[in-house]
C-alpha cells in the first residue's frame, strides 16, 4: 500500500500563469507515473519545468519531522532558480 503524500507548493513568481500552468501540468505528470513519494515526484517536477522551457526552475522540498508523520510536505517551486 502507497501512502499518499499531501504536498502545500508556494510558487514564485506568484503571478506568472504560464509557469503555474506548466506546474500544473508538471504536478499531473508525476502524479500519474507514479512518481511516489514527494522527493521523487518533487525531482520529475523540477525537470519536466525544465524541460517546458523554464531552465532555472528549482523544486525546494522542505519536510519537518511532525509533516513527515503527517504524510505532508511544503514545496518552494522557484521559476528562476
């Protein structure tokens, strides 16, 4: 049984809708393949932006220990690295 994981992404810049769709398409990708836990959905995400045209794009995953146990995860999803 896979635990699924709840991911909370801050996305900079905020206001770019180009890179928030392709971040969404990014997110829907990984999730459909299968990609697991955060860190390996968070490194397929990271290069399917790259690949979408933004190369600077960085997938920060930040996880304390009480996030852990509650199967959730902050991610800082930057556009420019």
């Amino acid at each position: 049984m896979q635990v699924l994981t709840h991911i909370r992404a801050t996305l900079r810049p905020w206001d770019d809708t180009e890179f928030h769709r392709a971040y969404e398409a990014a997110r829907h990708t990984a999730a459909e393949a299968g990609a697991g836990d955060g860190l390996h959905a968070a490194i397929l995400v990271e290069r399917l932006l790259r690949e979408a045209g933004f190369p600077q794009a960085r997938v920060q995953v930040e996880r304390t220990a009480e996030e852990a146990l509650a199967h959730t995860e902050h991610w800082l999803v930057l556009r420019d690295g």
